[in-house]
C-alpha cells in the first residue's frame, strides 16, 4: 500500500528497533552514501538493511538494520 491508503485506514508504520556496526570513521568534508533494501517483508513488519559508505573509494563505513511493525 502507499502512504496515502495507510493514512486512510488510520494506520502507519513504527520502527521498533535500530541496530548499528560502526566499522570506519567519517571526516568532516567526507561525502556519506546510504543505501537501504527491504531484506523482509510480512503482513505486519518490516526489516529494512543499510550500508553507509564513504563516496570516495566506497569504503563500508557502518551497517544497520531498523526492524518495523505497522
């Protein structure tokens, strides 16, 4: 459903729980790339992946996952 249909029903998603590896620093003037998947889909929750990289040389600067209920 799109965000226009939940907000008929009166309903919305809530993060439940964040996680985070922090595995390489960032610097001031570093640019941040955060990709993101759906890596589980269920009737009532969610987890969606990060990877946030440093746009240079794509260096795996952190993971992390958020887990969603609706």
């Amino acid at each position: 459903m799109d965000a226009e249909r939940y907000l008929q029903l009166g309903m919305g998603w809530v993060a439940r729980s964040h996680w985070i590896e922090y595995l390489q620093p960032a610097t001031a003037g570093d640019e941040i790339v955060v990709e993101t998947r759906v890596s589980e889909m269920k009737k009532a929750t969610s987890k969606r992946v990060y990877r946030i990289l440093r746009r240079r040389d794509r260096e795996l600067l952190a993971r992390a996952e958020t887990h969603w209920h609706s």
